[in-house]
C-alpha cells in the first residue's frame, strides 16, 4: 500500500497552482468555479438514470455523537436545544399563545458534519478562488465566493468510486494515498466512465470502520485514507463538477508534505475552484451498488443559503 511520503514541497504546491488554475475560464466575477461544467443536458441526462425510485442519503444524522473530537480548531459535535416542548403545552404555558406546539434551535459549526466547503473556505496565500482578496472574507463573511452563490447548482450526474470494495477491504488503512491510477482503475471495474460535470463521491470505508467501532478516534483531522496530491490533476483533467468523500477532509493524512498543511486543499479549492463534500455517509449507497452494478445515479445536494457563509451542512441525495 502507498503510504504519504513527505516528499510534497511548496515548489511542488506553486507548481501545480499554476499548472492547474481555472482563474478566468468563466469570467472574472465568476463564484461557481467548476460547478460551471455542468450543463442543461447533463442535468436532463442524469434525471433518466433514475430508474428503481430508490433514493440514498448521504449524511451522517446532525447530533452530539457526531465525529468531531476537538481535534480540528474550534469544531465541535450539533448541540440541538429545545425552546417549547409538549411538557410545556401540557403544563399550560402556552395558552396566552393560543397554540400548543414544539419548537427548537440548533448551534453548531457549519462544517462539523456532512458538508459542503464553499470556494472561500481555503486561501492560496492572500487569493481565493477566481484570484478574490483573501481579505474579502472578513468579520461579516465571505463577500465574494460565499455557499448561497451556489444554492441551486448542486446537481447533476454522481458517480460513486468504491476504491475501499475495489482493493477487496473494508476500509483502507489510515494514511493510504489513493492515486489517479487507482481512480481510473476502481472506475474501470466499475464499468463506469468519468464525464466532464460529474459529482464524483470517493469511497474509502474509513467512516463505516468508525460507526462499526463506536468510537471516532482521530476521524475529524486525525490521519486518514484519501486522496494523493496528485490527483488534484486528474480533478482537473476530467473536468468535475465535485469531488466528495466519506473522510474528514478528502485528502490522505499523514499529508504528503511537511512544508503545508492539507497541501492538496491549497490547489483545488481555490485554484482549480472545485466544490468539495465531506463526511459523506456511503454504506447503503456502496451496497446497492455493488448489488445492481450501477454506479451512477442522479445526486441532489443544495447547500443551505446561508448568505456569505463559507461552508454549509447538507443531506445528499442519490436516486437511482
């Protein structure tokens, strides 16, 4: 197994950022990076791959049994509070109001579970994606590249790559660097082809092999299965419209660099301008898969419009 080698430098990083930027392709105010490479048709086509009405959602439940542990900056677990209940309404203190009802509220960081990274999420030295001002996101929020830009453009095509089921694991082991090789081979197997517009999911098992454990450990911003640096080219060759994972962050950790930190975010969100998804939840999915042989599938997963917000919780959804 391929294991991250520390050999990623920042001359490496500014090479492939300038080998690899999107900056123009779509015009300079543009804040939808590679979501531009999904079309009318590509939508039209994906909806007629729902064929068995069977639809899978891809996230993990918003609670305090979450994976985040504190080991990532200021993250934490959904804390769900409620403000009226049915004891208050049995207690009589909603007669004034003239309803009996429940209510309730959420606090939580918006990337602590399921989510999408918004193009203002990661800075490549002081510019965002589409070369913004990094300090365009300030105290107010981000006032360029912020999730509401793309509220209604999160679907299309998905394709799941099953590498974990492909190698014949159930999960792959912490620090396994999956290369564009291994891409292309898991979607051979598969019987699939990667299209220009495709939101293509990424399975490493490394989710299951916690949920089976009960215990989290080091999933969010510990070390992890994921993606090679280098496929920040294949991104970039096959034209996608996302790239999602069942990992705390997408790219393999250990990092293949000591010189940076999530090296491999640094090029793809704000030079190459992809979406990005993670913590997604595979398992149904994977299975009914493997079963039918049928890996695409029309994928639905709209941020919230939380205006100037640099990420966003989300359900997924595949139907297939």
């Amino acid at each position: 197994m391929t294991k991250a080698n520390g050999k990623i430098t920042l001359k490496d990083i500014h090479a492939a950022a300038g080998r690899l930027t999107n900056w123009g392709r779509w015009g300079p105010e543009d804040e939808a990076g590679t979501l531009n490479n999904v079309s009318a048709q590509d939508i039209i086509n994906a909806a007629r791959l729902i064929r068995k009405g069977k639809s899978f959602s891809l996230a993990l439940n918003f609670d305090n049994r979450g994976p985040q542990s504190g080991l990532w900056g200021n993250r934490f677990n959904p804390i769900h509070t409620m403000l009226a209940t049915g004891v208050d309404a049995a207690a009589g203190r909603q007669e004034a109001i003239g309803i009996r009802y429940a209510d309730d509220m959420v606090t939580m960081p918006l990337q602590c579970g399921t989510q999408w990274d918004a193009l203002g999420h990661i800075f490549f030295g002081e510019k965002m994606w589409n070369g913004y001002d990094a300090k365009l996101v300030d105290c107010n929020g981000a006032q360029k590249n912020g999730i509401e830009k793309v509220k209604d453009k999160m679907v299309g095509r998905g394709v799941l790559l099953d590498v974990a089921r492909a190698k014949g694991v159930e999960s792959l082991e912490d620090g396994y660097g999956i290369s564009n090789a291994e891409l292309d081979q898991c979607a051979a197997a598969q019987g699939v082809e990667i299209r220009k517009g495709d939101f293509v999911i990424v399975r490493t098992g490394h989710m299951e092999r916690c949920l089976k454990s009960g215990q989290w450990g080091g999933y969010a911003g510990g070390d992890s299965p994921g993606l090679r640096f280098e496929t920040a080219d294949w991104i970039r060759r096959k034209d996608i419209a996302a790239i999602c994972a069942d990992t705390w962050g997408c790219e393999v950790r250990p990092n293949e660099s000591t010189e940076a930190s999530q090296p491999w975010h640094w090029v793809v969100i704000p030079m190459i301008g992809i979406s990005m998804g993670e913590i997604f939840y595979l398992k149904d999915l994977a299975e009914d898969c493997a079963q039918d042989r049928v890996y695409e599938f029309f994928f639905c997963a709209p941020p919230l419009p939380i205006t100037k917000a640099v990420g966003s919780p989300v359900n997924p959804i595949a139907i297939k």
